[in-house]
C-alpha cells in the first residue's frame, strides 16, 4: 500500500521538484552528449521534463518509497533522452522494415513463453 501512497503524493504534491529533477537531469545529459545544437540540447531538457513527469509516479509505485522522489526524477531525466533516441531509433527502423519488428516481438514472445526451468 505503501508505494501507491507514494506514487499518488507524487501527482499531487511534489509537482515542482519532479519537474525540475527532470529539466536538470535532461540538462545534464544534454551538455554530456556530444551531438546536437543547442537549441536540441535544450529542447532535451523540456523533454526530459515531460518524460520525467509522467514517469517518476511510475518509477516510485515499483521502487517505493525509499528514494527521494526528486532524485529519481533527476536520474530519470538523464535516462531519458537514451529512451526517446531509442524509441526513434525503433521507429525509424520499423518504418523501412515492418515485417521486422513483429518477427522480433513473436521471437520475444516464443522465448519468454518456451523458457524451461533448469532447476529440477
């Protein structure tokens, strides 16, 4: 019950530390990052900020309450531009190959669902 609670304080208390965890954190990643503008770069931040916000009550509800809610923000905010760009990346690829990424998703599923138990 516990990380429910925590993850329902995040929506309704901790709005502005999650949102500057997040910018901070996606700041961050942004001048370690060796591509881009800095107008992308900063365009990352606010993305970060967004992906932060939506993420963190999430990340709290599996984690708990343990963690300072505005430091998982922040780490989710570095996390997250390799998130966005890996998420492009697929999409991009699903774009001049469809047939592949559902080959990929059924070979998944087989694997997950054919895994044996080794510990007899």
């Amino acid at each position: 019950m516990e990380p429910l609670f925590a993850a329902f304080i995040c929506f309704i208390k901790a709005h502005s530390s999650i949102l500057f965890g997040g910018f901070f954190g996606g700041i961050i990643r942004a001048i370690l990052s060796k591509t881009g503008t800095k107008g992308e770069k900063l365009m990352g931040g606010f993305m970060a900020c967004l992906v932060s916000y939506y993420m963190t009550p999430i990340v709290v509800f599996i984690v708990g309450a343990t963690i300072p809610v505005s430091s998982i923000s922040f780490i989710i905010g570095i996390l997250s531009m390799s998130l966005v760009e890996a998420l492009i990346s697929i999409g991009r690829d699903y774009q001049k190959h469809p047939g592949k990424l559902k080959a990929d998703i059924r070979t998944i599923i087989l694997r997950v669902l054919a895994a044996k138990d080794d510990t007899k």
